[in-house]
C-alpha cells in the first residue's frame, strides 16, 4: 500500500475533548440553543449543500440562528462546535505517525465544509500528521457518492488498489471497496493493523524495534 486515506469524524475524532461526549451534549445549556432545534432548522435544510461547497457555513448559519436563537451569533456557535468535536485518538495518531515514516503517504478522507476543513488541519494542527486533506466541499461531492473516491484517487496520484481506507460508515467503505480501494469499516477499540491486516507485520515490526531499543 503507497497510502492511507482515514476519515475523521467517527475515526480519528470523538466528541469533546473533555469525556468524548458527542460536541452538542450541553449546547443548550451553554448557549441557549436547543439541539434538535438546530438538526430541524439548520442541518437538515442546509447541510447537504454546505458540505459539498453549493453554500457557506457562516452566512446559512446565521440566517437561520436570526431566527431561531437571535441571541447567538454564528461565530460564537461554530467556535463552540469546532472547540467540542476534536477529541484526538491519540494512539491512532501514533500509529498514524510510524506508518507515515515507513513510506506510506497518509490523507485525510472526509465529508466537511471548507472551515472546518481549515481548522482540522491548522488550528488542531492535523496538517503536521497527515500530508493533506481531501474533503467534499474542495471537490463538490461528498461520501459515499463514487465521485468523491474517483477524484480522492486522482488526488492521491496512484491506482485505486494502491489506496488503502479506513472510515466508520459502512456505506463509505462499501463504495471505496467497488472502486477498488481497500477499505475497512472503523469500529470503537479498534486498531489499525487490526482493521487492516496489510499492516499487521509493520505493526508487529514496529514493537520488536521499541522493545529492542528497552
């Protein structure tokens, strides 16, 4: 395998920082805003097109917050949306990271909007981890749809057998597998040479080397 694709929200992140809780547990009591309130206004009316870069975030965002909680500004709430959905998988990472020293080319492989897209990769500082991102609003198309792994794949630069993939979304990894990618579907306690048995001698290799150097 020349590279891995790993998606983010399910796999590489859980919830808050704090206790892992989805980001959205106490909006209601932090910001005065129902949740259900804004899945029913604002995601299941907007999100489609935001996540595939036809709209915004902000702008959408506090069109419908005018109206539904005008006492919350857009950037107050998306500061507090991105701030509780970024608990790392911190041993992920550091398989991630050997992984990434053996050669393999590592991506991000996600459905989000261009903002958060941004602070994955600077503000939670992922662009030091990962050699880039590839997400669905940068290519107007998001997963499980076939051309979001078609032009993952030209991005990537190297035969769709060449990719492997790990996501938490069974449809995801049913499509990356039609298109010849070798996917994983991504379970809790889960590990990479687990998932991927392709790195299970890479990962056996990796802990003969630090037990060696004790």
């Amino acid at each position: 395998m020349k590279v891995l694709m790993v998606d983010v929200d399910g796999v590489l992140i859980h919830g808050r920082p704090a206790d892992g809780l989805p980001h959205f547990t106490y909006l209601e009591r932090d910001l005065g805003l129902r949740p259900d309130l804004l899945q029913q206004e604002f995601f299941q009316v907007h999100w489609g097109d935001i996540i595939i870069g036809r709209e915004a975030l902000e702008p959408r965002l506090a069109g419908v917050l005018a109206k539904i909680a005008p006492h919350l500004s857009a950037a107050a709430l998306i500061d507090y949306w991105f701030e509780n959905d970024s608990r790392l998988d911190r041993n992920l990472l550091a398989d991630l990271a050997a992984l990434r020293r053996s050669g393999v080319t590592l991506f991000l492989a996600t459905n989000q909007e261009h903002r958060r897209a941004r602070y994955l990769m600077e503000q939670l500082g992922l662009g030091a981890h990962f050699d880039d991102i590839i997400y669905s609003a940068a290519l107007g198309h998001s997963k499980p749809s076939p051309d979001f792994f078609r032009m993952a794949t030209e991005r990537a630069g190297v035969m769709a057998a060449e990719i492997a993939f790990i996501d938490d979304m069974a449809a995801n990894v049913e499509t990356a597998r039609q298109f010849g990618w070798n996917a994983a579907q991504w379970t809790a306690g889960a590990t990479l040479a687990g998932a991927l048995p392709m790195f299970a001698r890479w990962h056996e290799q990796r802990w003969c080397n630090q037990a060696s150097r004790l």
